[in-house]
C-alpha cells in the first residue's frame, strides 16, 4: 500500500487551531481518491489526499493548544497528489524539508515518509465564498534545531488510510463529511470489483526514505 505523488478526524466536536505558528506532527495521511472542483478554468477532476497534523503549544494568552478532553488540538491540509512544479503538495513538502527536489527526486516520493515528522505550520483564518470562517495551514516549515533537540511527546499514532486495501475500524473514526468526500470518490465506489490505482499510471517511483531530511 503506497500513496505516491509525482512530477486535505474523528466526529464530534471539534475546537479550530487558533491563528499562529505552531509545532506540529503528521500523524495521519488520508487517500481522498479522484474529487470534482470547480474552478474558474471549470470543473476538474483531480487525485487528493490529506494530511492531518496534531499541534502542541500555547496561543497567545499561554493556554495549552488542547481541547475539551485534554487532547491536543488537530488540523489538516487537502492536496492535489501532484509534485508538478507549481503543486502546493511540492511547494509545502519543500519548505518543510528546507530544500528543493533534486531532479532525480520529482521522479516520486512516498507520501509515508512525512508519517510522524515534525514540522512548523503557519496557521490562518479565511473567509469562503459561502461566507464562513475556516483555519488553513497556510504554510509547512522546518522545525529550528533547538526545537528539535527536545520534542514533546506525541498524541496519536500514525496511520495510512488507503482507498485500495481501506482500514475500516479507522475510517469509522472520521467525521461524517469526510466519509462522504471519500464514499463520493470513483475509487471507493469501484473498489468492490477493482482495486484503485492510487498513482496515475506511468512511471513506477520509489521510496526516497534515505533521502528526505525529514528526522
């Protein structure tokens, strides 16, 4: 089971990352399968993923970054599974490992690599065209060495959501509108009588495990 890119919890209540820069964990990365979006060139159809982060801190008054239960507060990004050259997956994946994809690198990446790496998230408030409010990872950074030298201990386990081989028992723990996002995908309607492909066809890439500072 692999999720690979080439050349975006559970149900319940849920408390929003407050603006700032935050130290955080990848913790779980969930295959989207094919989503619809309509742009200003028109529909598209494109690959997705998400990956969730756990974050630790303090806002601005020094209040624990926890929710009502005590457990640390969470925030995801929504990507186009794409390393193109203007991909914000690339984009994000190279200010969080502090340098750019050598040539030989954009020929794949596996996405597990970033599963439990720390990073620095800026995180901001917009406003939708439907006029509600959202808090967006707005960028993905290195963490600073003397933040390095003593992590936190981490709030949950990491784990890999696939639409091909589906854990179950994990996709039960997720909120309702994101059962639907992936129930609505061509892949999970398919996957009883065809397994999906959750690279597009082409080039077979490899792990780049040795390769990505991202430890």
């Amino acid at each position: 089971m692999s999720l690979i890119a080439r050349d975006s919890g559970g149900g319940g209540s849920f408390t929003p990352v407050p603006p700032g820069m935050y130290l955080a964990r990848c913790y779980r990365i969930i295959d989207l399968g094919t989503q619809r979006s309509d742009g200003q060139y028109g529909p598209k159809s494109l690959q997705k993923v998400m990956l969730q982060f756990e974050v630790h801190g303090e806002d601005d008054a020094g209040k624990s970054l926890t929710t009502a239960k005590g457990e640390a507060m969470s925030i995801s990004k929504n990507f186009t599974l794409s390393l193109a050259e203007k991909a914000t997956l690339r984009i994000d994946l190279q200010t969080w490992r502090g340098k750019n994809f050598t040539r030989e690198e954009l020929e794949g990446f596996e996405l597990k690599n970033v599963l439990g790496a720390w990073a620095m998230l800026n995180v901001s408030k917009s406003i939708g065209n439907n006029g509600k409010e959202y808090t967006n990872i707005v960028t993905i950074n290195s963490v600073p060495k003397q933040l390095r030298e003593k992590l936190p201990t981490p709030s949950n386990k990491t784990a890999m959501f696939a639409i091909e081989n589906p854990d179950m028992a994990l996709f039960e723990t997720f909120s309702n509108s994101l059962k639907l996002k992936i129930e609505a995908s061509p892949e999970w309607q398919a996957r009883s009588s065809k397994p999906s492909k959750l690279a597009n066809p082409g080039v077979e890439f490899e792990d780049l495990d040795s390769d990505i500072p991202f430890n």
